[in-house]
C-alpha cells in the first residue's frame, strides 16, 4: 500500500496540488534564521541573522500581539555574480507575543539584529470592581 503524503491519511486522495503549495510556502519560512533565548526572569532575546541588512531596511513592529520584523532591500545595480549565495529577498518574521510583553531594546551589531523583550508588569492579576449602591 503507498503512504498519501498529504497527512498520511489513505482517505484523503487528491489533495497532492495543496501539500505542494503548502510545501512550497514553508520553504521560505526559515528565513531569516533566528535564535530566542531567555535572559532571566520575565526578559527574552531574539536574534534574527541579516547579513545585508541595515537599520534604513528593517522595521521592527508590535501589532496587537504580534512582534513583526520586516527586511526590504534597496534595489542596487545589476550586478554579474559568478555565485550568489547570500539571499538578497525581503522578508517578514513574526512572533506570538503574551500580553504584558513589550520590546525593551532592538541593536543591529555584526549582520545580528538583536530585539530584548521584557514582561512589562503584572497584567495578569485579578482586579476587584466596586459596585456602587446607590
């Protein structure tokens, strides 16, 4: 018996045109590779590699919950590359954010753009409403 590769699920027959376009629309979801480290209680480091960047072409935004880092390259010249081999495309990353989590530092050092992100207070606690009598 042959495996369907759309979620190896024998009952699903033709769905072969949806997992190439999902394939294909993940293949540029590694890009920019980043790193996310924790730097003690309540405070985060993401580190996203963009060699080629500079901060004119980077824009780090919080929309809703939602921390997004786009690139755009400025288009130079038409250059003749014998091999090209660093991406030169634009992207957008983002990142799921909990409430109470705000961008505390963004740095671009070394092709390495750094966003320090920290829990901003206790947005969490349960707070007691009066009820008035009149």
């Amino acid at each position: 018996m042959t495996r369907n590769p759309f979620t190896g699920n024998p009952l699903l027959l033709g769905f072969e045109e949806i997992e190439r376009l999902i394939d294909g629309a993940s293949k540029g979801a590694g890009y920019p590779p980043y790193n996310i480290e924790e730097n003690g209680p309540g405070r985060w480091r993401v580190t996203l590699a963009v060699a080629g960047f500079g901060p004119d072409t980077l824009s780090v935004t919080i929309e809703g919950q939602r921390l997004v880092v786009r690139g755009a390259q400025h288009p130079g010249g038409e250059r003749d590359y014998l091999h090209q081999g660093i991406a030169a495309r634009g992207f957008e990353r983002s990142f799921a954010l909990a409430k109470g989590v705000d961008v505390s530092a963004a740095s671009l050092v070394d092709g390495l753009l750094h966003i320090n992100l920290a829990r901003t207070g206790p947005k969490d606690e349960v707070q007691r409403i009066r009820i008035d009598t009149r």
